[in-house]
C-alpha cells in the first residue's frame, strides 16, 4: 500500500499512519516526526528545522526533500509499501515526490484528505500529549493515559510539543491553507484523493481509508 495522508495538524494523520503499521504492516513515514528526532540528536538538520518548526512555518523544500527521499528510497518501504505523514506539504514536494516515485515505479495508490473545522483542531492540540518513544498520543481530557506522563504502551515518559502553544497552532493553520490546501487540489486534479471525515473517531476513519484503498 502506497499512501499520502494530508490534512491540518492536530486531525488524526498520525494515529491513522499508527494503526496502518500495526494492523497492514505499512511503513509511516512521518516528516514531522524525522524532525523532531533531529533536533533531539542535535543535528546540524535538527539545529536548522528547529527554528522554523518553533514558528509553525514550513522547514525550506530542499532539505525536506531530500531528508524524505532517503527515506523513501530504503529496501523496506519498496517491499512493504508507506504511508507519508505531513510529506508533501508544498507542491514543489509533491512534484518532486512524484519524481522520486517514477524513478523507482512505484505508483500512489491514494491520497487521503482527512478533513475537520478549525476548532476541532484548536480544541484536540490543546490537549495534546505524545510518547517520547513509541509515538503514541493521548490528549488530557478525551483520551488521558492512565498514569499521567507515562505511556500506557510503553512505560516511556509523556511530552507536549513546543509547536502545541495556542499561538503557533493559528500560524500552523494558515500555513496549511496557504501551501498545504494546494497539494490537496494537485492531487485531486489526478484523481487520487479520497476525501474522509476527521471527525469521526479513528477506527471509523481508519475503516474508511482502506475501504476507499481497495475500492
Ligand atoms: P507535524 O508533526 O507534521 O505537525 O510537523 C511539525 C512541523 O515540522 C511543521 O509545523 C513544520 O514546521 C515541520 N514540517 C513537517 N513536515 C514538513 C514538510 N513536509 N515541509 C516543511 N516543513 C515540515
């Protein structure tokens, strides 16, 4: 399986590319994430991505790019297929994505618009807790763990993203409609999007990307 999740932040990309690991085996390649590894390693791509990813801006095309083709061109996304996360976010990654997936004749299967209203983002990010190991996320009042700061799967401890303040969420938005949005249109022009309701829970929306996969 071969497929692209966009959507703003906070509406379920990451916990639907979770569930397409555990359940299909499909490889998610999340850019966010790979970021977020960076910067905890302190790398030079760590040290520059940070500045942006503070702002709620979009880290330049070139590097992104090229930290996600590497990525995408490994022996274990050709055999079991990927679900990209927050890649492409820009039409010029889209195109160049395209090219990448030419070159190694592996087609997208689809492109799933998951969609919800600005204030079901605002409220879900304001809650936001993620698992500094295992990535899996909770949110303090819909879905708290069961110890607080401690990952029910895993033991390792809680976080709250630095990009989680209420001020870099509204710029996150924008960014989303003015560059994101566009990428939506791209792929739909080509017929590959499949558009799916964020605000249903995520086993529903999780059913609703593989049956539109398959169809
Ligand atoms: P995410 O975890 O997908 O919400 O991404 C967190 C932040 O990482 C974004 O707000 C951007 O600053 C940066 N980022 C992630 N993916 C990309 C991308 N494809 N292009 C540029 N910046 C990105």
């Amino acid at each position: 399986m071969r497929l692209i999740l966009i959507g703003p932040p906070g509406v379920g990309k990451g916990t639907q590319a979770a569930l397409l690991e555990s359940r299909l085996g499909v490889k998610p390649l999340s850019s966010g994430v790979i970021f977020r590894a960076e910067i905890e390693a302190e790398t030079d791509l760590g040290r520059l991505a940070k500045r942006y990813i503070e702002h709620g801006e979009l880290v330049p095309n070139g590097v992104t790019i090229e930290m996600m083709a590497k990525r995408i061109r490994r022996d274990e996304v050709r055999k079991h297929g990927f679900v990209l996360d927050g890649f492409p976010r820009t039409i010029r990654q889209a195109e160049a994505l395209e090219e990448i997936l030419d070159e190694m004749g592996m087609p997208l299967d689809k492109v799933v618009s998951i969609e919800v209203d600005d204030e079901v983002v605002l409220s879900r990010l304001a809650g936001r807790i993620g698992c500094t190991k295992c990535g899996e996320i909770y949110h303090s009042v819909n879905k708290p763990p069961k110890r607080e700061g401690i990952c029910d799967k895993c033991n390792s401890p809680l976080f709250v993203r630095t990009d989680d303040q209420p001020e870099t969420i509204l710029e996150r938005l924008r960014v989303f409609r003015e560059n994101t949005a566009p990428v939506r249109d791209y792929y739909r022009e080509k017929g590959l999007l499949q558009v799916v309701d964020g605000r249903h829970e995520p086993e529903e929306v999780y059913q609703e990307i593989v049956a539109g996969v398959e169809a």
